[in-house]
C-alpha cells in the first residue's frame, strides 16, 4: 500500500471536463509511493446552509471524512468568472466546517487548474489559494501550475498526452509529496491534534 493518499477534486461538473481528466490522469504523473483517489461527490452535496449542518447529509460527513483521513489533496479548478465554480466553493465550505475541527486544517493541498482558453485559471487558482489559507490549509505554492489550451493537452478519451503538461503535473506531486512529509514532522504532534 501506499504511503501517502491523497484526495483529488475536480471543481467541474461537466462530463468532459478538462479539470475532470486532468485529476484521473494524476496518478500516472504521482511519485511512486503516493495513490491518488479521486473524489466523486461534488455534484451531490446540498448547498450549504449552517441550519443544515447538523449531520444530517451523509454526503457531507463522507466528504469530511474523506478529507480528514487524506494525508494530501490535489484541487483542479476551472476559471468561472475570474473565480472558482459555484460548486467548488459550495464544497469548500462544507468542508471548513466546523470551524474548530475543519478538515482542511494544516492540510497539505496542491492546486492546479485547466482553462479552455489562454489565461489557463490564473485567476481562479488565486481566489482558491486565499480560500484555502484562511483555513490554515498547507498549499503548495512552488511550482504553480496553470494549463491553458485544454483540448491541446488531452485526447478525446481525456488522456494526458501532452508531454510538457504531464511533466509539470509530476512536478506538483512532487512538490506536495515532500509538503506532505514536512507537514507530518511540522504537524503530527499531540499539540496540533484536533480533538
Ligand atoms: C460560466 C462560465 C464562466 C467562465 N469564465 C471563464 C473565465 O472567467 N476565464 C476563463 O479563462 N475561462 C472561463 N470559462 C471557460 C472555462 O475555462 C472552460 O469552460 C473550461 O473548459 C471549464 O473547465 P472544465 O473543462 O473542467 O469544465 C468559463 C466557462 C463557463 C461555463
């Protein structure tokens, strides 16, 4: 088995999505003793509403549990309107909550995106970036990874079969399995445990 699991997610919802393919196609780019899963359930979480946040979804717990038992998550986001997707948001926010035990805390996170066009999610992976640091989230900031003319980098099945993408793809795993290990001597001591 493995030694480091991460979580990955994409913020599309789209059947072909580029972010979509991208995350299927990273366990072929990981280091050898990480296992990517990815994360199907974005499309069915409620929206968030605190007067629902009771446990009552079982959506929602499996998606904190999810979080909470990966050593690492791998984010993909589209651009929407110079943003992050209604849904990736909507999933964030579930997730940093509740606020004293969030998931996402000290969480080694690597975040990428794929965009159609020219500007390859620049804006999008910036809000993402904010989002995930005021949740005291461990993001990997080096290397950056923005993937532009997404239908140059797949085939139509949704492989990765640019060469140059699929490099900087293992870069970033790269960079978050080292985040990973010196996040567990950083954080793996009984007075950053949440109870
Ligand atoms: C509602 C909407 C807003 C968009 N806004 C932007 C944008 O601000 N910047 C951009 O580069 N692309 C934008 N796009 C194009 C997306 O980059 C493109 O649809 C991309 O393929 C979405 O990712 P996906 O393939 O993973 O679904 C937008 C697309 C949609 C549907």
């Amino acid at each position: 088995m493995a030694e480091q699991h991460v979580l990955a997610i994409s913020g599309s919802l789209r059947v072909n999505s580029f972010n979509s393919w991208l995350v299927a196609n990273a366990g072929e780019c990981a280091p050898e003793n990480m296992e990517i899963e990815v994360y199907k359930g974005m499309g069915s979480l409620p929206l968030y509403n605190p007067d629902l946040d009771d446990g009552r979804f079982s959506e929602v717990t499996d998606l904190r549990s999810r979080i909470g038992e990966a050593d690492g998550l791998l984010i993909s986001t589209p651009e929407y309107n110079y943003g992050i997707p209604g849904a990736l948001k909507n999933l964030l926010d579930w997730a940093s909550r509740p606020t004293n035990g969030t998931a996402l805390r000290h969480k080694p996170v690597a975040i990428t995106g794929v965009a159609s066009g020219h500007f390859g999610t620049v804006r999008a992976q910036k809000q993402l970036r904010e989002v995930l640091l005021n949740r005291n989230s461990d993001v990997v900031t080096d290397p950056m990874l923005y993937i532009f003319m997404g239908s140059e980098r797949f085939d139509e099945e949704g492989h990765l079969h640019d060469e140059v993408t699929r490099g900087f793809l293992t870069d970033l795993l790269t960079s978050l399995e080292r985040r990973i290990r010196i996040n567990a001597i950083e954080y793996d001591r009984p007075e950053y445990k949440l109870k």
